[in-house]
C-alpha cells in the first residue's frame, strides 16, 4: 500500500475517533440524520386532489370467486384505494420459512385491474399459530405475571429476538416483492400499535440496557429513582425490576421508577416501527410511502418517537357507548376526538390521514348504538376539514364469523347492499369531485384566522405523569385537555400540536395545559416568546416537577413564579358532593377537580378569584404582561369548561384578534379556500357565513350530526 493510502485511511480513522464512535456507527447516524432531514411526505399527495377515499379488504377471509365482484364494485362506489394484509400472516407464511405470496399477488392484481391503487400493510400484530406453539416466549407477560397466549392480536413482545428475527424476515419478503409494484401507494406498519406493558424476562433485560444506556451508572439512577426511600437502592442494573403496581400491597412505586418505564415501553414500540420502516426503505421505490394507524386517543405509546416514517396516520371510532354533550350525542360520537387527531397527527410531520373511519354500528363497546343520520358524512367533512389526505374506512364486507361479526361495514352481510354508512361514504366521495373542481391553487388562509393560529404545546410524559399521581380520582388528563381544545375552537382559531422544540415564534397564541415537567431551558424559551410579542396560557399544575419528576428544592413551582407573577400557595380538591366556586366577572363557576391557590405580585392582574373555602378571596386566574405579550395562568379546573372557555376567549379579544363565537362541539376549519363546519351538539346552530359565500355542501342553520362546506 502507498504512504498516501496508509495516511488517509490514518486521518479517516482520527475523524472517527474525535467524534466519539465508530465508523460504523457514524455512517449509521449520518444515514438517519439524512433521511430525517430530508422528510417531505407531502411529495406523495397531490394537493389538488384534497383528500383521496379507500377501504380495507381481506382477500384471505372471502371466497376467491368473489375478490373480483368485490374489488370492482369498490371501485364502482368511488372508492380509490384498498388495503390489504395487516393480519394475514398465517396465510403468508403457513408453515416457518414457507412463504406463500400467490393469492396476495392475485388480490393486487385484480385490484389494479379494477383501478384501485393499494396499500399493503406488515402482518406483525399477529404471528400464527406454528410460531406461538414452537416460540411461545414471543408474546408478552402482563402484570399479574401471565404469558398471552394465541388467539388474538397485538399481544406480542416487542422485545423478544426471536419475533423480531421472523418480523425482519417477514418484512424484508414482502419489501423484496412489493416495493416495486406500481400499483402500491404506500406501506402500513402493523396495525393500530400499543404500547403495551410487557413485563417478560427480554422486556426486563431490555429496560435494564435502556436504563444503563440513559443513566450510565447506578448511582445516577438511585439518585433520580430516590432510593433512599425505604431501601429501595440498586447495586447494579442486573437487580432491576420492572416497577408493577400488582405485586405490591401498597400501590407506591417510585414514580420516576414508573415514569422511566412508561418511557422504556414508549421507546420499545416507536423502535419496533422504526426498525420494519428502516428494512422496507432498503427495498421499496422512493415513491411508496410508509406510515402506521396510532388508534384514536393514543397514551401509553408516544407517536412522535416514530420518527423514521414518513408521516403518521389515525384510526378513528368516535362512538363508543359514551353521552358527552347528552341528548343524542351518543349516537353522533365524542366532538374531541377528530378535532384533536387532525390537529395533532397533522402537526407531526405536515400530512396524516384517518386510516380507519368508523362506519356505522360496532362490536366492542359497552354500549354500540346505531348512528344518527349523516353521522358519518359529518365525520368525514371533518377529516377534510382538518386536512387529511385521505379518508379510508374499516371495513368493506360486514364480516359473517369471528370476534367483530357486529361490526358494519360499507355493504351489508349479503355483500352487496350498501349499509346507512356505506351511502354517507359514496355521499362523500361524489362531493369530493365536486371539491377538487372548485379548488383554487392560489387560495390562502384569511389574515383573520391566521391572526388566531395556535400553539397547544404537548408532552406526553406529561401525560404519563400526571395520570400516576393524580392525587384525586376525578383527575384525568385528557378531560383537562378537551377542556382547552375546546375553548381554542370556539374561536375558531387553526390549531398545532407542537413540542417544545418546536419555533414557538409562528404563533400569536400559545396554551400549554397542566404541564407539569419543566426545565429552565423550557421557560426561558417560554419567556422569550411572550417577550416578543406571544400569549401564553398555562393551567393548573404547570410547573411542579422538573423532567425527572421531582419537586424542586424551592418554594412551589418556583421556576415558573417570575412567569405568571404570581406564587402558588398551595392546592386542593374537593370530595365527591361538595363543589367550590369560583367568579370571573360577572359570573361564578363550580370546581371540585384541582385548584391552585394563588397571591398575584404587584403588576399581576386577578380575573378569577375563589367565593369559597377558607382561601375565599385568593386568586384562581392571573394574567401579567411581559414585554410585548402577556402569560395568563388558569389555576383551576371548572367543571364544565365555561370558565376556561371564557379566560382563552377574553385573552385572544384582548389581544385585538377577531374570532367566532362557536359552541362547544361545532367546529369550524379552513382548508384550501373551503370552510368546512361540523355540529356534534342537539341543537341546530346558525354559522356566521358571510351573504356573498357559496354554499356548496350542506344547510344553515347547521342540524345535529350535519356538516356544510362553502367557500
């Protein structure tokens, strides 16, 4: 070898060294650093094409002789796109090792054949039964110490060798086949993944790893997990267990032992997308996007930790034997569910869609009422509204055996006649036409709306958190969250769910509910937004913890006391029967959740204060300005959201932003040069729709359960 090779294969290696790694494992993150920065999935979507219509279809579960009558009569209803495959492992690989593609390659074919694009989907959330008989250590232990068993779904250790090593396998197979195949649009990771808690032995092998990696040595991790209570320190990370609330007679774990877990498990999940996402992009065309169906209100599992995908998608059941707004609203469904999904899975990576739309009846609630009329057609504006680029629905056939032989789909048990929900979906199809005609390619969003563009910043370690301490059996997080999305809407003001990384700078108006685990970089960043001109709105039990989850060695909540103006004293709840009340101008409110008990600073402006108690006079809401912009701090938690409602709206008129006056459960969106307005209350309610407008869809006033569009 030359001198001159030798040298620079020296320098090359020096190169390595002063970063710390090794080569391999710096050509590894320069490939992901690389692929992240180069995430752009709104490539895939035209945006003329507003928000394009599929079906899932299971080829494996229905007489061959029929796929072809089928298919074609999807394409006949207006449907663009199928789905196939996400729980047909057993029919892919039959026997280990013994792959059989030819009915999938026939399904895809008569697919195309019909016009119908495809999304192909990994069958991973159920491995058959060869392999649970032969590997049964590939499901996962629940709490109580028991092994799942075959039989259902997703119930599977994302930590167990052996199951990776078939999923990789598995994977690849079907990356090797498909990832060329012109017809299919893209790829679905699994089906609707949990993060479910797996207390096998590779998930406690695995959590220690994490733990090491995370900690470094054990000290740091009996200092943070506070071993010093009750003896509970560790000598080596080989001695940790998973905290389990079910093996203690006293439910008192470590609540950063249990923080750290929920974490671990998160990680777990999001690494198990990642990991089949990173084997597809070897394989597939650059054209085929990759995404997974996070399901409805996601919490153990943490979406944004699936980062090397392309965007990710939602499933959506809105009814689900609940009455939230009373009336008739439980056969309309929760008015938070869409809305939040939009606005959160949207602000993820810039695209999402809804990959499961309810379409009628289910199975799995306690209760499973038939829907209102138009329901689903409300439910779908919705989603367009919202920005979905696509809309598909679970499922084609209403199935005639198994586990969810109650659950509708688009046609009935005869499979051909159109079910209620069914129509509502050609219904919304044939007006999508009509949308994509009128659509205007130079349209933008109106100053007045942009004016009230928010920022709901969102955590959920928060989440996770808050619900393991929640000091009160009425406490529920996502209660408190709907509670402010809902105030934000009335407004009628575009929402994001951002993180705290995100450019806080884009956003008049910023509300961070209850969001308890803070750091000095966070509210400097927070300071520094209202400084320059933004209004933050905190709430109730902001700013107790620091990341770790502990108090901090200071007065309570001490970093964010210079932010509010105001101390917080103290807090309380109040036991079921009894309720507090509260005064915001003219108007007195009930609590019994969580109150904190403020004393404003000079300078610090009181606008709600407690009637009641033996605190009757303190402050319950606080606003100060600072700089250009000014931080409000809603200290308790009404109960019905009026109060809120009223806060957020006051601070936004303040700021001299115009806005709408909606009811809580009717939502209106801008989307492309279209309004779209949706009414999931019992009442018919009358939009402000300027005179000049063009209705294209719908009536006003808007019925319950109804949605119109204009422009």
């Amino acid at each position: 070898m030359k001198k001159s090779g030798l040298l620079l294969i020296v320098l090359i290696f020096a190169v390595f060294l002063v970063a710390g790694c090794s080569p391999n494992k710096n050509v590894h993150r320069q490939k992901v650093h690389t692929a992240t920065k180069a995430k752009n999935p709104h490539r895939f979507f035209k945006k003329a094409n507003l928000m394009g219509f599929g079906v899932y279809y299971y080829p494996e579960q229905w007489p061959e002789k029929q796929w072809e009558r089928d298919l074609n009569n999807i394409k006949k209803l207006g449907f663009e796109f199928t789905h196939f495959g996400e729980f047909a492992w057993t029919f892919l690989e039959p026997r280990e090792g013994k792959y059989d593609f030819k009915w999938l390659d026939k399904a895809i074919n008569i697919a195309t054949q019909a016009g119908l694009k495809v999304i192909l989907c990994t069958p991973t959330p159920c491995p058959p039964a060869w392999m649970a008989e032969k590997y049964p250590e590939i499901y996962l232990v629940d709490e109580s110490g028991r092994r799942r068993k075959f039989g259902n779904r997703a119930d599977v250790s994302l930590t167990d060798k052996k199951y990776l090593e078939f999923v990789d396998k598995m994977v690849t197979q079907l990356g090797k086949r498909y990832g060329h195949n012109k017809n299919i649009i893209g790829w679905q990771i699994d089906n609707e993944p949990y993060a479910t808690p797996d207390y096998s032995p590779s998930s406690r092998k695995a959590f220690q790893k994490w733990l090491k990696e995370k900690y470094g040595n054990i000290d740091s991790l009996n200092k943070v997990w506070v071993g010093s209570f009750w003896s509970t320190r560790y000598n080596n990370f080989k001695q940790i267990i998973i905290p389990n609330t079910s093996l203690y007679y006293e439910d008192k774990l470590s609540p950063q032992a249990v923080l750290d877990f929920k974490r671990f498990t998160a990680d777990a999940q999001a690494g198990f997308l990642n990991r089949q996402a990173e084997i597809l992009r070897k394989h597939i065309s650059p054209r085929q996007w990759i995404t997974t169906n996070y399901s409805n209100v996601v919490f153990d599992a943490d979406p944004r930790r699936s980062d090397k995908l392309d965007f990710i998608s939602y499933t959506m059941y809105p009814v689900s034997g609940r009455n939230p707004l009373g009336g008739n609203s439980f056969r309309i469904g929760s008015p938070y569910r869409i809305s939040e999904a939009n606005d959160y899975y949207r602000s993820i990576d810039g695209v999402t869609g809804v990959m499961e739309m309810q379409p009628g009846q289910v199975n799995w609630a306690p209760i499973n009422p038939q829907l209102l009329p138009g329901t689903v057609h409300m439910w779908l504006m919705h989603a367009f509204g919202g920005g979905c680029s696509f809309a598909c629905t679970y499922r084609y056939r209403h199935p005639l055996g198994g586990s969810e032989m109650y659950h509708d789909g688009i046609v009935g048990t005869d499979g051909v006649t159109l079910s209620r929900g069914g129509k509502e979906f050609v219904q919304a199809m044939k007006e999508m036409k009509t949308f994509r005609r009128l659509y205007d390619s130079t349209a933008v969003m109106p100053q007045k709306i942009v004016n009230r563009k928010t920022a709901f910043l969102w955590n959920q370690e928060n989440l996770w958190d808050l619900e393991n301490q929640k000091q009160t059996i009425f406490w529920h997080t996502w209660h408190h969250r709907n509670i402010y999305t809902a105030a934000i809407k009335s407004t009628g003001a575009p929402v994001d769910f951002i993180t705290e990384k995100s450019d806080f700078s884009k956003y008049p108006f910023m509300v961070a509910p209850a969001y308890q685990l803070v750091n000095q970089t966070l509210i400097k960043k927070w300071s520094k937004y209202v400084k320059n001109g933004g209004h933050l709105i905190l709430s109730c039990r902001t700013g107790e913890k620091n990341k770790n989850g502990h108090f901090f060695e200071a007065k309570w909540s001490a970093p964010i006391v210079p932010l509010i103006g105001a101390n917080i004293d103290f807090f309380d709840m109040l036991v079921r029967g009894v309720s507090g009340h509260v005064k915001a101008g003219d108007k007195t409110y009930k609590w019994h959740t969580w109150a904190d008990i403020l004393s404003p600073k000079s300078g610090t402006e009181v606008m709600a204060t407690y009637t009641d108690q033996f605190y009757k006079g303190k402050a319950a809401v606080v606003t100060q300005k600072l700089g250009k912009g000014t931080v409000t701090y809603i200290g308790v938690e009404s109960d019905d959201g009026r109060l809120e409602r009223q806060i957020i709206r006051t601070i936004y008129k303040r700021a001299g932003v115009e806005i709408e006056n909606l009811p809580t459960g009717v939502y209106v969106e801008w989307r492309d040069g279209f309004y779209v307005g949706v009414n999931y209350t019992n009442k018919a309610v009358k939009l402000p729709i300027p005179k000049e407008s063009k209705i294209i869809v719908g009536k006003n006033p808007l019925k319950p359960a109804q949605a119109i569009v204009w422009k």
